[in-house]
C-alpha cells in the first residue's frame, strides 16, 4: 500500500505538500505499521499527564500542551524507521518526540532521559541555541555526539525546511545501531551518534502549545548488538498520582498549595494538617517516588502513610539525619524512592540506598500516602506502583 493512499470511507483527506494524505492508516506491505489507532491511545501510556491532554479529532492525535509531560509507547524500540506528519496550531508552540526514554520522567524534570527530536513552530526563530527545523538533542543524562554541531551535544539541520503554522510538516525519524537522522520534509537535515541510550521507548511531549500529529507509523530494523548500559530503564510499573492540571485525586484544606503545571507548590503559609496533601487512593504494600525541592535550609518534608485512624503512621522524615545526608542543597531537586512490603521499609535518596529493609509498625491497609511539608517545598513526579 502506497504510504499516502487513503481508506475513501473513512480516512479524512487533507493536502500536504502538493499531495493527498489521509489522517490514519493500517498497515502497508513496506513493513511499516501504524502507531496510532485514530481513536484512542491504546499501545501508549499516559506518564506524567492525564487523559484530557490528549484527544483524536478526525483520527489526528491532538495535544492540548496542558500540562507540560509526556506519553509513551508501551513496547520498547531499538532499531527503526519512524515517520509522522505534524503542525502546531499557534506560533511559537513547542513540543518534541523522545526516542530510546526511560519508563518514567528524570529527576526533577517533566520529561524523560532520551533523545529528543525538536517539533518547534518556526516562529521562534533562528538562535546559536536551537533551531525551529529539526534539531536533535540528547537530554536529562543522555548522549549523543552531534553532526553539524556547535560545540556541544545538540545536533543542527544543515537546512531550513519546516513550514510554520498551520501547515504540516513530515519527519523521517531512523534509528539504528546508536545513530539517528531525521529528515524533513523530504530531506535528511539533522544526525547524531553514538547515542546513549540506543534502545528504549519513544515519547510524545506536551509543551504548552496545541499540536496535531497524523499518520504516524513505524517500521523496526534487525536488532544490533547493545550493550546493557545503553539500554534504557524498562517499565517498572509506576503511574502518575498528579494530573499536572488539578488536585483531581488528593484532600487538600487551605490556599497554601498551588498547581503549577508539573510541579505541585506549597508555600509555607500553613502548617499541622492543614498543610497536608492527602491521596485519596488508598494502599497497602507499596514502592513510590517522589521528587522534591527545598526553598531554603529550613524546609523540609515528612512523607506518609497514614490509616484511617491516623495511628501507627509510616513517617519518613527527610529532616533526620540518616535521610537529610543525602539531600541536595535548597534549589535542587531529589528523589525520594521508598519500598514497603509485608513491614519493612527501604529509601533511597538521590540514588543512594540510606533506609534498608528497617521493619516499621505501619497502618492497618489501607492508608493514603501524605505529603506533609514544613515550610517552602515544590514537588513532582508522584508516582506509585502497588506490590
């Protein structure tokens, strides 16, 4: 099947570039397969934002932008040839694919470690910092030596080929053996290698700007040989406790906390239980992250599970020694990683084991997970799994 030939009954038929294409399709006999299904978001997971970001009109994928976060595919990809057609509804909009990401977002951050390849409306103009025609860029812990660079790690297009809004544009994203090239409507502009990872899972981003994302599909090349370092973290089954939009899912009493997009803020204002956020969820034997930033030296948190009957409460106090050893300095963020199971509790703190196995007199399951802070505190990247 031709890649721009259309189902008349059902496909709608826009122009793009002089030519007919239709907003999805099913499978061709080239070896590529569709990655989106025209109607939901099955084959993806919603990471770090919720269902309302994302919707199909006419079976295009349309992104709100709200909040800034990701989703992923489900399956993993090492070697492949991935192709999209896109268009940002408003100038100046931002978003990106990430290819080779890890399960869930990095460390403070709203996006995963990958590469990403810039989906940036042309209206932001030409800097010696980024390009709107399709740089490539590794990010949050990942590498990538770039062709056509500057000095750094983020690779340039050696052309200028993307359409500004509302037009579409077409990428060819290929990824093999630690390589990726895109091209742009039509032509390869932008390279970059020994990438680091080279096999993982591919993410769509949200950035605060509508954009629409039709035809896209996927074509996976033989396997090469990698090496497990370069391999990014595999689905660990966590999800998103924090829309990123409201407290949809938490108790909270008072104005002192304020959703700010992908960070939840709590200004200090309030204290006791009335500074509490409360899941609503309740659980029983759980692991959890959390990411958290401190204003100043005398701020801090305590993280909880907390019964019913308020008693016999899992309390970890990052204000202890054993923990606040492990923090970063006020400004920076940490993450809080805990596991409790049939009694027993381990912490890690910026990835350093410092509570292993400690057996704790918790709640009577099920319990809520609360974020109790003492003074100035953001915090990000909630996320729980159930054992």
């Amino acid at each position: 099947m031709n890649r721009l030939a259309c189902l008349p009954l059902i496909a709608i038929v826009l122009q793009f570039s002089g030519s007919v294409a239709c907003a999805f399709q099913t499978d061709s006999d080239d070896g590529f397969k569709p990655m989106l299904n025209g109607k939901d978001l099955t084959g993806w997971v919603l990471v770090n934002t919720p269902a309302d970001t994302w919707s199909f009109q006419d079976g295009m994928l349309v992104c709100t932008g709200k909040p800034i976060g990701e989703i992923r595919t489900e399956k993993m990809y090492q070697n492949f040839i991935m192709e999209v057609e896109w268009r940002h509804l408003v100038p100046k909009g931002n978003a990106g694919i990430f290819v080779w990401a890890d399960d869930i977002t990095a460390k403070g951050q709203p996006f995963h470690r990958g590469i990403e390849v810039q989906v940036l409306e042309n209206a932001y103009g030409n800097t010696r910092s980024y390009t709107p025609h399709g740089d490539i860029f590794p990010i949050h812990g990942a590498k990538m030596t770039p062709v056509n660079g500057r000095g750094g790690s983020r690779a340039f297009p050696t052309e200028e080929r993307a359409n500004p809004s509302p037009e579409w544009n077409h990428y060819r994203i290929e990824c093999n053996n630690g390589n990726i090239s895109l091209a742009v409507n039509g032509k390869v502009v932008t390279q970059g290698t020994d990438c680091s990872p080279s096999k993982g899972y591919i993410c769509i981003e949200s950035e605060g700007g509508i954009v629409h994302y039709r035809n896209m599909r996927i074509k996976e090349l033989p396997d090469t040989p990698v090496d497990e370092k370069d391999v990014a973290i595999a689905n660990r089954g966590f999800r998103s406790l924090y829309t990123g939009l409201d407290f949809n899912g938490w108790n909270v009493t008072g104005a002192s906390w304020k959703v700010r997009d992908w960070t939840l803020s709590f200004d200090g204002t309030s204290s006791g239980p009335d500074s509490h956020f409360i899941s609503q969820e309740k659980f029983g034997d759980l692991a959890f992250i959390v990411d958290a930033k401190f204003a100043d030296s005398a701020a801090t948190a305590k993280l909880q599970l907390v019964g019913e009957a308020a008693d016999n409460a899992v309390t970890i106090d990052l204000a202890s020694p054993e923990l606040a050893a492990a923090l970063d300095k006020p400004g920076r963020w940490n993450r809080i990683e805990g596991h409790l199971q049939a009694g027993k509790l381990s912490i890690t703190v910026n990835d350093k084991p410092v509570v292993k196995n400690k057996v704790v007199a918790g709640p009577a399951a099920p319990a809520s997970l609360v974020l109790a802070p003492i003074g100035k505190v953001d915090f990000a990247n909630i996320y729980v799994k159930t054992l």
